[in-house]
C-alpha cells in the first residue's frame, strides 16, 4: 500500500498545485485587464505593478484554497472511481479509513504550508496589495476612520472625531480620566497636532474641567503641551490592517489594543480565530471530496467535479458570512469562525455512511 500512497499524495498534489497556478493566472488576468486604464492613467510602474501581482497572487493562494483543494481531490478520486480502481483497493481487504491515510497525509502537508503562510508570509503581501492601492488606486483617501476611541492610560481615554495624517492633525479632541466609574477631569481641545520635533502633542482652544469634591475648576488656554501614549501612526492604519501583522505581531497588538481599550480589538482576535481554523479545512474539505467522490458513476467526473465546485463555494460564502457575524459583535466570536469547519465536518460524517465498503 505504500507506493499507492505515494502515487495518490504526488497526483493529489501535483493537482493541486496546478488548479491553484491555473485559477489566480486567470484572476489575475482579469485583475489586470480591469485596472490597466488605471495604471496607464497613473503611471504605474512596470515593477510596482509585477509587484504587485505577485503579492496579489500570494493573497488569492490563500482565498481559493478550499475550492482548489476540493475539486483536486474529486478529480483524483473520480478518476480511480471510473477506473474501478477504488473497487479493486477496497476489495483486497483495505478499509476505507486505510484508503483516507494519504489523502489526509497530503491535505495536512496543504495545511500546514497554508497555516505558515497565513502566519508569516502572507501578512507582508497583503501589506504590499494595500500599499499599492493606497498609492495608486485609492488617493483620494486622506484621513483616518472617523470617531477614533482610545485608551492611553490606566485611568485615561481619549477620543478624536478625525485625524488626517498627512499633516498629523485630528480635530475635536478630548481626554477624560475616570476613577471609579466616575468623571474627575476632561480635556477638550479643537484641534490636536504632533510636534515631530518635540514628539509631544499640541492642543489648540483647549479646555480643562477639573472635578472636585463638590467644586469644579475650569481653565482655558490657546497653546497646550501635552504627552500620550499614542503616535501619529497609530491613526494612519488601513481597515485591514489586522490582516497585515504576523502572527506573532497579532499577538502582540491585541494585548495593545486590549490595554486601550480599542474598539477595533475584535477585529484582531477574530483574525488570530481565523488563521489557526484555516489549516483545518484542507483535511476536512478533502474528507468530503474523497466521499462524494468514490463511486463510481455512468456520467464521468464532470458532476463530481461540478459538485466540488458548488460545495467549495458554499463553504467559502459560509465562512465570509460566519466572519461577519463575529465580527459584529456575536456572543462567541470564536465558535462563529469555526462554525463552517464544523458544518462541514458534521457533513462529512453523515456521507460517510453512504460510501462503497
């Protein structure tokens, strides 16, 4: 059984390998034919845009790899269904179970290549995509997400109605220390700058309220000083910014925003979910694939194939909308990101009984 094995995970990953070169060659040339008046018009150049697409071509590997490892699979096991193959393997005395090993085998080599990728790799080329359109696709973008919470101390939160990065200013500032659920000072100011020399911020028209006891003191100013925990570049941050962080730089940002009090922190916690829950779809999809798959059938492998199709994309529309659920505030985030692992999974186990002994 062992060079069948080896035969099954090189055709399984030689599959594999080439559905995923053939479907982002094709997306990637729709890509370009769609943004080539954009580039023209800009004047990209040739190297930013191959760059590009290479960064681009890393982040559609990771998008597309439940349907390219389905319809891989459905293609390997259709093909040894319709050459009765299958039968043959199962008839000697090899159980099912024993038929999966290489399947599996190969499916967990996809995994834990997608999970480093996810990691490690795929962080910077999204990085890279993000950048390139900033810069040549979407200037028009020139301040940050409007109504920014943040906290900068133990007992201190600040809040900006906008800030605008490329003169590192914000508007409508306030900072309020809270002591025991109650409001002891707050500063507000109408506009904030960063002093590049100084590294210190400048408030200007600010205000002082200054709770005590049963008085209040109540001071204003033009020109006010001040030092937080916080930098320009903590504004200037794009909307996916989650999914530009390694993991190990995930980690970290979470217990950053976490000691904020950001509001944006799920995001980041939900994007830790997703790329240890990834990994796991490849051994699961494939579980599928090889059940749906293992007859054999008059009409070939065309609705197999089909089928695989169908179901991959089911998956995918699936986990976009267990993501956005989470992302919006569900009860368990975690047990939503995972949910379309254990639909499927569940799946599997009901197919499981229909397949040939």
């Amino acid at each position: 059984m062992k060079l069948l094995d080896k035969l099954i995970i090189k055709d399984f990953l030689k599959t594999y390998f080439f559905v995923v070169v053939m479907l982002i060659l094709v997306v990637l040339v729709l890509d370009f034919t769609e943004k080539n008046d954009t580039y023209i018009r800009n004047e990209v150049p040739s190297a930013e845009i191959l760059k590009y697409m290479a960064n681009y071509g890393l982040y559609l590997n990771n998008l597309l790899t439940p349907i390219t490892v389905f319809i891989s699979v459905i293609f390997i096991t259709s093909k040894m269904a319709g050459r009765t193959e299958i039968i043959a393997i199962l008839s000697s005395g090899v159980s099912f179970i024993r038929l999966l090993r290489p399947f599996f085998f190969a499916a967990a080599m996809i995994g834990a290549a997608s999970f480093l990728l996810n990691g490690w790799v795929l962080p910077r080329a999204t990085a890279g995509v993000t950048e390139f359109r900033m810069n040549y696709l979407d200037k028009e973008k020139t301040a940050s997400e409007a109504n920014v919470h943040i906290r900068v101390g133990a007992e201190s939160y600040a809040y900006l109605s906008r800030f605008y990065p490329t003169s590192n200013s914000g508007y409508h500032f306030t900072l309020e220390t809270i002591r025991d659920g109650e409001l002891k000072a707050k500063l507000s100011s109408d506009r904030i700058d960063w002093d590049t020399a100084k590294r210190v911020w400048t408030l200007r028209n600010w205000r002082l309220r200054e709770l005590k006891d049963r008085k209040e003191d109540y001071t204003v100013g033009e020109e006010l000083d001040t030092t937080l925990s916080i930098r320009p570049e903590d504004f200037d941050l794009p909307l996916n910014h989650h999914e530009t962080l390694m993991l190990p730089e995930l980690g970290k940002q979470i217990r950053i925003l976490e000691d904020r009090g950001a509001d944006n922190v799920n995001f980041y916690k939900i994007e830790r979910y997703v790329r240890f829950m990834s990994p796991f779809a490849a051994i699961i999809l494939t579980f599928i694939g090889v059940i749906m798959s293992a007859r054999k059938t008059r009409g070939g492998s065309g609705f197999q194939i089909a089928m695989g199709f169908l179901l991959a994309f089911i998956y995918i529309i699936l986990f976009i909308l267990s993501r956005t659920f989470a992302e919006n505030g569900a009860a368990y985030p975690i047990l939503a990101v995972w949910l379309p692992n254990i639909v499927f999974a569940v799946t599997g186990l009901v197919l499981y009984k229909t397949v040939p002994r």
